[in-house]
C-alpha cells in the first residue's frame, strides 16, 4: 500500500528540485541577463569564476552570484551615461530649435545679451566665438580714435557710425550756445557753406564724415572751454568699457554653455536618488557574495573560516546587518 502520490505509476509525477533550474535562472542563462547579453555574460561569468577559484557547487554558485552583481552594476553605469548622452543630445536639439525654455534656453539668452551688445545674431556668436572679440577689438579702436581726435588728431578710423554720432552731438551743443549753421558748415568743410549745405545741417541731414570731425572738435573747443576734450575723452573711455563688458558677456555665455551640458549630463533628483540607492544594493550583494565565497574556498582548504560579515557600509553611512 502506498501513501500520497504513486511514483513508480506515474513518473511524471515526480517533482524536480528546484534547485535543478538555479544555472538557468541566476548562472549563464539568468533570467536577469536580457538574451541579447548572454553570449558575453557566458563569458563575464566563466572570467569570474577562474579568477575566484570557484571550486564545487556553492563556490561556482557565490561566484556567479558575484557575476551577476557586477554585471549589473556595469549596466547601471551603461545607463547612467545613456542618460547622460541623451539629455545633452536633448540640449543641443533644443538650441537648434531655438526653444526658450530648459538648458537650452538659458544658453540662448545668454547669447541674446551679447547679441545685444554687438548685433551679431545669437546664433553666429554661440558657433563663431571670433565675432564677438572682433567686435570688442573695434570698440577698442574706436576709443583709441576719439582719445586722438579730443588731443587734436584727424579722427582717422572712427566708425562711420560712430562719427555721426559724435558730429550730431557737437553740432547740437554749439547750435545751443549760439553757433550758426553757416559757421558750423565752415568748421566742418573748410569752406562757405551753400544754401543746399545750411539746409541739410539744418534739417539734420549731414553725415558727418570723420574727417569733417577735426574742426568741429576745435570750434567745439573754443566756444565751450570748460568741457573742451572732456566729453570726448568720457566717450572714449565708454567705448572702452563696453568693450571689456562684451568680453565678460562672452565668458558669462560659454560658461553658462558649458555649465548647462554638466547639469543635463546628471539625472534628476528622484532618478539619482534611485540609481544610487539601486547601485549601493548591488555593492553589498556583491561584498556578501565574495565573502561568502571566500569563506567557503578557506573552508573547503580546511583553513580558517572568516568571521561573518556584519555589515555593510552604504553611501548614507548605514550599516545593514547580515
């Protein structure tokens, strides 16, 4: 008479062990292992047990245990630079797109203030850095042009732009204190004005080249003493500092820039606080796993065991008992 189930009837009855599929779900062929990774898992896991010295079942079993912890931890650092890769991928794409918000926003607002500056577009200034400093250089110029001409030089290589600039204001500031077209005319020509050259001062019109600068600077100079080479030398020394602003504009951009491709390369918060605590939970299977084959290879040597492992220190200073 037989109890419960009858084997010797029904051999498929037979329950397997289930440590029988242990190779199947943690060894070579784990589970956890995507079939794409198996091939270079075989041999991840073979490297590691010839290194270890696994010898008999446990032994090849801690060491596979301890291969597949460090397989893991491979992956997550393999992810951790996808994500990486993937969010500066996501800032540049953001830039040629021009969006306005994110990275990619910051960095072109950034750009946007030396666009301002300089009139280059954002754009040419982010991918050609020569721009700006050439920019800068001829601000430099500039005030080095009307230093000279405040001491009496020819105003020789002031922008053209620049020139009206300071033509229209002198000319303003001695129409105020009683100057008449016509002697403004002859200060800037060398010459009698004619009717056609009163009208076009007189409605605005004059360019004002920098070589007509010269006089007017000496008129200007004679008829107001107190401010003299002053208000020129004051320019100058504007020109002068918006050039060193465009410089610092500039540095302030490549740094916010660089800055940004660093920021996007580290996850957010709640991801990395997540990689972080997965990472530290494969370091101490992976500590457990080697002491434990440690113990057992010494135990198998007939030498002393090593004493159990307590604990194991983590990245926020806890130690977990074992």
């Amino acid at each position: 008479m037989t109890h419960g189930k009858n084997y010797e009837t029904n051999p498929q009855s037979v329950e397997r062990d289930p440590r029988g599929a242990n190779a199947e779900r943690h060894g070579i062929l784990s589970e956890h292992v995507p079939p794409a990774e198996r091939a270079a898992y075989l041999a991840h896991v073979e490297a590691v047990r010839e290194s270890s010295g696994a010898r008999g079942y446990l032994q090849e079993r801690l060491a596979e245990r301890a291969a597949l912890a460090l397989w893991r931890l491979d992956r997550l650092a393999r992810y951790e630079a996808a994500l990486c890769t993937s969010e500066q991928r996501t800032v540049t794409q953001g830039l040629a797109e021009r969006r306005e918000y994110g990275y990619a926003g910051g960095i072109l607002k950034a750009f946007n203030r030396v666009h301002r500056m300089v009139g280059e577009s954002a754009e040419h200034l982010r991918t050609d850095p020569a721009l700006a400093e050439t920019a800068a250089v001829s601000l430099e110029v500039s005030g080095a042009c009307l230093e000279a001409l405040a001491e009496g030089g020819t105003g020789e290589g002031l922008p053209a732009e620049l020139a009206f600039t300071v033509g229209h204001l002198l000319s303003e500031s001695l129409q105020r204190v009683g100057v008449t077209p016509g002697e403004l005319v002859r200060a800037l020509t060398g010459k009698r004005g004619q009717p056609e050259d009163l009208t076009a001062l007189e409605a605005g019109d004059w360019e004002f080249e920098p070589e007509e600068l010269p006089g007017l600077v000496r008129l200007w100079r004679e008829r107001l003493p107190d401010l003299g080479a002053v208000w020129l030398q004051s320019l100058a020394g504007g020109q002068r500092r918006k050039a060193r602003e465009v410089r610092a504009a500039v540095m302030d951009a490549r740094q916010i820039e660089a800055d940004s491709y660093v920021l996007a390369a580290m996850p957010d918060g709640e991801t990395l606080a997540k990689v972080t605590r997965y990472e530290a939970h494969l370091e101490r299977v992976l500590y457990r796993a080697l002491h434990d084959l440690e113990a057992a290879r010494r135990q198998g040597e007939g030498l002393e065991t090593l004493g159990p492992l307590r604990g194991v220190l983590d990245h926020t200073n806890i130690t977990e008992g074992i």
